[in-house]
C-alpha cells in the first residue's frame, strides 16, 4: 500500500478534502486506511468527529510522524497525510514519509503562482529519495473559465494528473458527512497508483 501525503504550501486549495475522499476511495476499495492529520488546526480529525467514517482519523505528532506513518504501514494500512499550509518544516517531514506527494491547486493565476515554492521543496526531496513520485491535481475545477485555460498552460510540464476535481457544490457541502460520490477521486486514485 502506498503512502500519500497531500501537500501544499498554500491553504484552502482543497488538502484536507482531497485527504478525506481518497481515504474514502481507498476504503471502498476494501482497504484499511488511516489518515494522519499533521495540521494543528485539526480540520480532518474535526470532520471526523462529525461522522461515520469506515476509516480511521488521528492526530499526527510532528516529532513521531514516521513512527506514526511506520506502525501504520505496519499493519498493512492504507496512509494518507493530511499537511497544514504554510509549513515547509512538515512539508518535508510528511513528503519524506511519503511514495506520492499529492499538490493540490486550483486552476487560478494566484494559486498557480504559489505553486513554485512548494514545487521546489519536493524537488529536492526527490533529489533525496527517487522513489518520492510528485503528482500535481486541478481542483475547484471549471473548465469553462478562461483562467483555467491559461491556468493550465502555466502548468505545461509539471506533472499534472489527467484527473481532475471539478468545482462542485458536495465538495464544498462534504465537511462532517461522509464523502459521497467518489468517482472522481477515484479517477485521481487510480492514476496516482499507476
Ligand atoms: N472541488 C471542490 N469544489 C468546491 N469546493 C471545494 C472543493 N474542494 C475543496 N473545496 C472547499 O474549499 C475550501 C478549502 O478546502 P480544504 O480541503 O479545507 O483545503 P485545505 O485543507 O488545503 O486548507 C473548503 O471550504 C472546501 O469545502
Ligand atoms: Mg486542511
């Protein structure tokens, strides 16, 4: 089973969505999945207390997070890591932990912006580790607007799912339930364990 941490420098590009769906594809499939939420603001083990969820939620410790992600894998869990924005310091730590280090980003010129830093952070943990694959995901995501057109150009060469989240109003709705309509996480899934 393959650890993912989703990660961004940036907040509210949709991290601890994406956490919460994939930990919901992943268990649908019949896996064990726990999700390890290294922000301190808590938002997944705050959706979590709110519902009933066939996968487990717990809070990450920043100086155990490997022995979290460890005992885990250790039991043949599924791992997802949920990361706060604005932290290069977990950044590393959880895509050091990591086989798929998850970008979440809208398809807007600010965002897309804001993508560099935290592009580069995993640059250099590849450089460390070749097996970390980095995986980009359009979310909030409307095909219509002309940003993301422009967006997406911006974005020409990085490794960009083909996958993408749409901006849909059950996303937005999906705080404190469990996730529903799965399949476009699923599409994302399946592509990030190719
Ligand atoms: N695909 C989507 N469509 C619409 N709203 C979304 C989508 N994904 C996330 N959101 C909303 O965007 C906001 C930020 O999402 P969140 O997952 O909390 O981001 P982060 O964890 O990166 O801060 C939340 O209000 C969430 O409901
Ligand atoms: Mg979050």
């Amino acid at each position: 089973m393959k650890t993912i941490a989703v990660l961004s420098l940036k907040g509210g590009v949709g991290k601890t969505t994406t956490a919460l769906y994939l930990a919901a594809v992943a268990s649908s499939q019949g896996q064990a999945v726990t999700i390890i939420d290294a922000d301190s603001e808590h938002s997944a083990c705050r959706w979590a207390a709110h519902a009933e969820l066939p996968f487990e939620v717990i809070e990450g410790e920043p100086d155990r997070l490997a022995r979290q992600v460890k005992a885990a894998r250790n039991q043949g869990r599924t791992v997802i890591i949920d990361t706060p924005p604005n932290s290069r310091e977990l950044l590393l730590r959880a895509g050091g932990l990591a086989d798929i280090a998850l970008v979440p980003v809208a398809p807007t010129g600010l965002e897309v912006d804001r993508l560099g830093p935290t592009l580069e952070l995993l640059a250099d943990l590849q450089a460390q580790r070749d097996e970390l694959d980095v995986a980009v995901m359009l979310t909030r995501y409307n095909a219509r607007r002309r940003l993301a057109r422009e967006a997406e150009e911006a974005l020409e060469g990085l490794p960009v799912l083909e996958a993408r989240i749409r901006e849909l109003e059950i996303y937005k709705a999906a705080f404190g339930g469990m996730p529903t309509e799965l399949e476009e996480y699923l599409a994302v899934w399946n592509e990030v364990q190719e």
